[in-house]
C-alpha cells in the first residue's frame, strides 16, 4: 500500500509550517473565563528553586506581554520537602510554597508588570498555590 499525499494535504502542512502562530506550551494551561480574564496555570512540583525561580520569571514577562491576566502558580505545600530534616536550612525559606512568592515580590521589575499575589481558593491548590494578578499592557493591541 503506498502512501501518498494529496495536494490539499501538501497546502495545509506548507500553511502550518509558514504560520507565525506558535503552538502552545503543554505545561502551561491556558483557559478563557467568563470575565474575559486569560489565565494561565503552571506546576512547579519538583523543580528547584533556582530552576522554578528561573520558570517563574520567564513565564510572569512572557504573560505579560501576552496580555495574561491570572497566572495561577502551584508549588505543593511542602510536606515531603527534605530540607525540614537539615538543621542548617530554613524550613520556611527553602520550599517553593515560601520562596517563589518571596522572589517575585523581590524583583522589581516583576512587581512592575504585577497588580497583586493572592492566595489561591482551595479549588485552584488552597495552600499549595497562589495567584499572580497582572496588569494590562498597554503597549499590547488587543
């Protein structure tokens, strides 16, 4: 049986491949609510600190700037974390659920682009989790 690929198969990939659009970050979920509110969520679970700080900032400039204006931010609560058994680290400190928000509000140049940083309802992590509210770029058309 041989394969062939039809003319109209042939346009369609050449009009995907010359699109400017982007396909979505899998790790990053996207969903429209009613309010007209754009928001992304991301998991952090198992990364780092420095690696979830890093993913953080990056996903708070690229939110911005497309015009996200909820991130939703889920960092577990801590509870297997084996920093609490090392006498010589902070146990409030070291753990994503205290150090990511601690770096964003740091950064100046987040805290710019940020209206506010709530904690998440109980249904989006409860406290395992926070909100990131962005404000409006202006210098983005709609």
């Amino acid at each position: 049986m041989k394969n062939k690929l039809s003319d109209k198969d042939k346009k369609d990939w050449q009009s995907f491949l010359d699109s400017k659009e982007k396909l979505l970050n899998k790790d990053v979920i996207y969903k429209k609510n009613i309010k007209n509110e754009l928001t992304k969520t991301i998991d952090l679970h198992g990364l780092s600190i420095e690696n979830a700080n890093k993913v953080i900032d990056e996903l708070i400039k690229k939110s911005f700037k497309d015009n996200i204006n909820k991130i939703i931010v889920i960092t577990g609560k801590g509870l297997r974390s084996k920093n609490i058994n090392n006498p010589y680290v902070s146990k409030d400190l070291s753990i994503l659920k205290h150090s990511v928000p601690d770096y964003v509000k740091s950064n100046h140049d987040l805290m710019k682009m940020i209206k506010n940083i709530t904690d998440a309802k109980i249904t989006d992590g409860g406290t395992g989790a926070f909100y990131i509210y962005l404000k409006k770029n202006k210098f983005v058309k709609e």
